[in-house]
C-alpha cells in the first residue's frame, strides 16, 4: 500500500469518526430534550452542562458517553442512560430525606 493510499484512508477513517461522533451528540440531546432535562451547551455541543434540582452540576460530553458530578473525581461512561439514573437516585433521596 503506497503512502497516499494510506494516508487517503487514514482521512477517511478520521471523517467518519468525526460523522459517528455528531450522531451520538444529536441522539444523546434528543434523549436529554425527551426526558424533561435542561441543559446549556457549551464548546458547540461537545460539552453540556445539566444542574441539578438541588444543585449540583453534571458536565456531560455526548460524543464519548461520558460525564461527570462537578467536584467528583469518578468520570462515569454510562452516556444518557446513566444520567437519568443518577438524577433518579438523587430525586429518590430527596424525597426519602424530605419524609
């Protein structure tokens, strides 16, 4: 295989990540728009920002599935799914707290 056929493929490889990448960002945005969560965008999409109802703050990148708790060291991979588990968990102990 010849220099510029690698490199040819190499460029394609690198576009089609770059494709497969604004996908996943636009799916987890619709999944994010369906379940009722507010966020803000920030670096063009690439990260989200999601505040919490008791105000914590979630930094969310779409295009690798991945997020973090402000102050957490732990970055979890669980994507959206995840997420809404998280925000679950915690409205489940408010509620219990608040008893």
């Amino acid at each position: 295989m010849a220099d510029e056929d690698l490199k040819e493929l190499w460029k394609e490889y690198r576009e089609a990540q770059r494709i497969r990448r604004r996908a996943r960002e636009a799916v987890a945005l619709q999944d994010l728009q369906r379940a009722g969560i507010a966020y803000e965008l920030k670096n063009n999409g690439f990260h989200v920002i999601i505040t919490t109802g008791n105000g914590k703050r979630i930094n969310f990148w779409p295009t690798h599935h991945k997020w973090q708790v402000a102050g957490e060291k732990r970055v979890r991979t669980s994507g959206v799914a995840g997420i809404l588990r998280y925000l679950g968990k915690h409205h489940q102990e408010q509620v219990e707290t608040a008893k």
